[in-house]
C-alpha cells in the first residue's frame, strides 16, 4: 500500500492511526483484489493448470487470516465487514480469475 501512501496525500495523512475513511477501505480492498488476479492468473498461465489458482487463492488466504483475525494485529484497526469483505473473497476471486486465465490459455487472446 505504498503507492496508494505515495500518490493520495489524504490516505498518507490517515496511514500513521489507521484513519481511513470508507472510499479509502474501498481502494484498499480494489487494490489487494487485484493482487489477487494477477496472482492466479500468472499461477495458471505459469503452471498451466486451474488446480494452481486455488492453491494461489488458499495460500494468500492462509497468510491473510493470522493478521485480519487475531486480535492484537489489525482486527480493531479496520471495521469488522472490512475483514470479512477480504477474508470471504480471496478464493473465490483466484478461482474465478483461474478459471479465465485457463480458457485464455486454451484458446488463446481474442
């Protein structure tokens, strides 16, 4: 989240308490989704097997439940729904961007 630091002066200046506002949750949860694409997509292009997006999708599932869900890391710096939101949607999102990425795959680029 860096770059989202870097080009919006408002979510800098929200960064050090964790103040976010709802659109900037929003972007936040754009941006991991999108990282959640690509991910998948690269591991079914790369391995060229659809097995690959949901072993991409359970692995970021895997390191995003310790930090979202224990209390003590950030499950009171962001609203309950946000978690749930990122937690319920990693997999679902690496299979379905597998699935894509495996027909492209086949059929090759329109």
């Amino acid at each position: 989240m860096g770059a989202l630091r870097f080009i919006w002066p408002a979510y800098d200046a929200a960064y050090p308490e964790r103040d976010y506002t709802l659109l900037m949750l929003c972007v936040r949860l754009v941006a991991f989704a999108v990282n959640v694409v690509a991910t998948s997509t690269v591991a079914v292009f790369i391995g060229r097997d659809l097995r690959l997006a949901w072993v991409a999708g359970f692995s970021i599932l895997a390191f995003s439940i310790p930090p979202h869900y224990y209390p003590g890391y950030v499950w009171y710096e962001y609203p309950p729904w946000y978690h749930y939101t990122w937690l319920f949607s990693i997999v679902p999102l690496a299979a379905l961007s597998g699935r894509a990425a495996s027909r492209l795959s086949r059929h090759g680029l329109p």
